[in-house]
C-alpha cells in the first residue's frame, strides 16, 4: 500500500497519485469528505454563533489547507472564485465589516 489516510491527516505527494490504487484513491477521497463536512459543520456553527463575517472567514480559512486545494478540479477552482467574488460584493453592499487579519 503506498498511502495510508484518515480524516485527521492526509499525506499524498503529488506525484504519488498516479499510482495510488483504486482502493487507496476512494480512501483519499473519502477522508478529503469527512474533512469537508466536517468544516461545513463548524462553518455554520459559528454562522449561528458569531454571523455571517465570521463564517465567511472561516470558509476562506479552510481554502489554506493544501491537501483540499489540490483535490479541486480546475472548474472547481473558478466557481469558487466566482463564489467568493459574490460574497465579496454582496458583503460591500450590505455594508458589512470585513474580517480581521489574525
């Protein structure tokens, strides 16, 4: 078995993926899942909890994990651009703060 993952840590080389099995590739795909709904879940926690400028920087936050990055699709890539590019003008025009740098 070349990779071995779980939702906690996802460790696949770029150049490894060509030769991950079948089996292994259902594995990265599942565990990149369980990650998903996993920021999805705590994204609309604190949309409840601290509104919508704090969600909204969380999901941007969640964009700076590589092993998710890497996985998208380049036509994933530019609907999420596009996605941001709305919440951007929807947020300006609604007058909202914009999030704090960390």
């Amino acid at each position: 078995m070349i990779a071995s993952v779980s939702s906690e840590a996802i460790n696949v080389p770029f150049d490894v993926l060509p030769l991950l099995t079948p089996e292994e590739i259902k594995q990265v795909n599942d565990a990149l899942l369980k990650r998903y709904v996993a920021k999805q879940k705590e994204s609309y926690r604190m949309a409840l909890k601290e509104g919508f400028v704090a969600a909204g920087t969380l999901a941007v936050d969640a964009l700076t994990y590589s092993d998710i990055v890497d996985a998208l699709t380049p036509e994933e890539v530019t609907n999420l651009w596009s996605v941001l590019g709305r919440v951007q003008r929807a947020m300006e025009k609604a007058k909202l703060p914009r999030p704090k740098d960390r």
